[in-house]
C-alpha cells in the first residue's frame, strides 16, 4: 500500500513539474534610449498580484534584457537603476497566462504612461463640470 501511495506521489510531482515548466513564458525587449546614458541597468519582473520579483536581467551594451522563467501571471516590467536600486520607469502588465511569450517590449521612459493621460482627461472633466455648475444661472 505504501508503495502504491508514494508512487502516485511521484507521478503527480513530475506531472506537477512538467506542467509548471510547460506553462513557464518570457519577457524581452529593449531599453535603448537608456542604454544610451553613462549607468547600468537592471529590468526585472514583478509579479502584480504578489508584489513580488519574479526575474531580473541587466540590460545588455545594445539595450536588450530577457526575464525568462515566468509563471502564468501578470507582470510588469520595472527599469531599475543598478547602482541606487531606483526604479526609473515600468512598462505593462503583461499577462504570461494568455500569452507565453512577449518579446517585443519596449522600456521607453520619456513617454507618459496611458493611466496618466486618463488621470488628466478625468481632472479635466470635473474641472469642467465645476465651472459649468458654477456659472449656471440660480433661479
């Protein structure tokens, strides 16, 4: 009985493994605009529903990073000062349950993130909608 139990144990580990490793993907891309300054870099994956780093990889003499490995999830894609560990910009999410593979990221720091253009338009909007209620006649 016992080896009956612990032979399902081990087929259930390697069928666990090898799907693990089935449904592992990978970020790449590039971060030439950076590369172009005089410091290092790192880019790392964080993992958005546990906070955590799941890969790290400099950036390469032309730019190019690779964080292989990943589980199924969402992640962004932090550019990382080396020698202060500041994070300078992010790019993402990117969902590796949908997609294995996305190898065509690029980290482009002087652009303005979508969210933030949606901040703006909203503030507008109820800047607007304050200035049209407070200029509306009283009866």
């Amino acid at each position: 009985m016992k080896r009956g139990i612990v032979a399902v144990a081990v087929a259930v580990t390697f069928a666990t493994s090898s799907l693990m490793a089935a449904q592992s993907g990978t970020i790449a891309g590039t971060a030439k605009d950076e590369v172009k300054r005089s410091e290092e870099y790192t880019v790392r994956a964080r993992d958005i529903s546990q906070g955590q780093i799941a890969a790290t990889s400099p950036l390469d003499v032309e730019g190019r990073f690779s964080l292989a490995n990943l589980s199924s999830a969402n992640y962004l894609v932090e550019l990382v000062r080396s020698k202060d560990g500041k994070v300078v910009c992010t790019e993402g999410p990117f969902d590796l349950a949908t997609q294995a593979a996305r190898d065509n990221v690029t980290i482009d720091c002087n652009k303005v993130p979508a969210a933030w253009w949606l901040l703006g338009a909203a503030a507008a909007a109820g800047i607007t909608a304050g200035v049209v209620a407070t200029a509306s006649p009283s009866r």
